[in-house]
C-alpha cells in the first residue's frame, strides 16, 4: 500500500463507504496516476448526460481508458482503437483494473469492450501491446 493510500483510508476511514476505500487504495488506479511518461488523460468521446469516454497514453506503448456511466442502466460499450489513439491493426491485451489487474481480452486488434454496471458506475482498462 503506498503512503498516499493509507493517508487517505485514515483520513476517510469513519466517512467513506468500503466501495471509496477500495477505490482510493486501488494500487492499479494509483499506477496509471503515477505512469512514467506523465500525460493526462482527456475527455475522448462522450454521449451528453448518458456516458463519458477518457483516456490517455501510457509508457510503454500502453493505454488508459475510463467509461463513466452517468445513467442507472447497465451500460457495455465497443471502445475503438482509433478513439484510443492506437493503430488499427495492433494487438493489444485488455486489463481491467478492479482491485485486481483481470485480463478480458487477449491480442484484440481494432475495438474491446468495456462495460459499467450501473448509474455512476465505471470501468477502467489499461491496454498494452500484444505480449
């Protein structure tokens, strides 16, 4: 655990719900934060009031992306490479980073899905060239 997130479970710990423990000491969150290459993530696509779509480039060659469900229905989206920035025929392996790093997808090529369970929900995918 690093020192930021046991800072914030102390300083959260009596207020915040399991669910905003888990989220702030989520180490996979904490390192796409922290990434080497240091660039910010943007807003890449987004359906006004329904869903937003950001990401961002990762060192390595890899990629972040983060769907955010704004609406109380289950919400499954087909993210393209192209609005991911990388190249139309690469393959990438797809992490969806929860408390554990879980592959979903294995040397996809063109488009994963990504998936968000419900209103305010999200999910969060680092993408990362074929191994």
């Amino acid at each position: 655990m690093t020192s930021a997130s046991y800072c914030a479970r102390r300083l959260y710990s009596r207020a915040a719900s399991a669910a905003t423990l888990s989220t702030l000491g989520n180490t996979h969150a904490i390192a796409v934060n922290q990434d080497a290459l240091g660039t910010q993530g943007r807003l890449l696509a987004e359906a006004e009031g329904a869903w937003q779509l950001w990401g961002g480039p990762l060192a390595g060659g890899c990629v972040a992306a983060l769907l955010i469900n704004l609406v109380g229905v289950p919400r499954l989206l087909a993210v393209s490479w192209a609005q991911l920035g990388i190249a139309a025929a690469r393959p990438m392996d797809a992490f969806e980073l929860g408390d554990a790093a879980r592959r979903v997808a294995a040397g996809a090529v063109g488009a994963v899905n990504m998936s968000a369970q419900g209103g305010n929900d999200c999910a969060f995918y680092r993408l990362c060239p074929a191994s």
